[in-house]
C-alpha cells in the first residue's frame, strides 16, 4: 500500500515571520533547532541603537530540516543568475 502525502489544510490567520537572520543552530536526539533573529530599533535612548531580538524558533527533526535546506537551496539557485560569461576575446590555443 502506497502512502498517500498528507493533504496541507490552509489558514488565512497564520502570521507571517519575519527574520533578518539566524542567531544560531542546535542539535539534540535527532532534532534541530534554528533561532531567528530580526533587527529592531530600541528607542529609549535618542539616537536609537539597533538590537537583535530573537522572534522565533524552528524545530524539526534532522531529515525534516535536511530536506529543507536542499529545497531552499535549489529554489534560489533556480532564481539567482550564474556568472557572467567570460568577456575576453583572447584567442586560446
């Protein structure tokens, strides 16, 4: 018996996340854990000085978080450019 994928129910009300970047990685008993990081201006004091703010963390088993990584990964090689081809006219031999 073939399995079937689990259908993906879709919620309006699920917030979007925002992060600038990652503060860190963590692994145990075959889960990783990701700690996202976001930029935010602190205004108590004039000018304000600019922290890093933890705004969320991404569990997931290590396969889950494999997987993940490679899509990401094709997914923006699939939309970055290559480089340029190269422009010399030098004749080689």
């Amino acid at each position: 018996m073939a399995d079937r994928p689990t259908p993906t129910l879709y919620d309006a009300q699920v917030p979007d996340l925002f992060a600038d970047g990652t503060t860190g990685f963590f692994s145990f008993n075959g889960i990783v854990r990701i700690t996202l990081e976001s930029v935010r201006a602190n205004h108590v004091t004039s000018p304000a000085v600019a922290e890093r703010v933890v705004v969320g963390r991404l569990v997931m088993p290590v396969e889950a978080a494999e997987k993940l990584a490679r899509a990401l990964l094709e997914f923006i090689g699939e939309r970055t450019p290559g480089p340029p081809p190269p422009t010399s006219t030098q004749t080689l031999q």
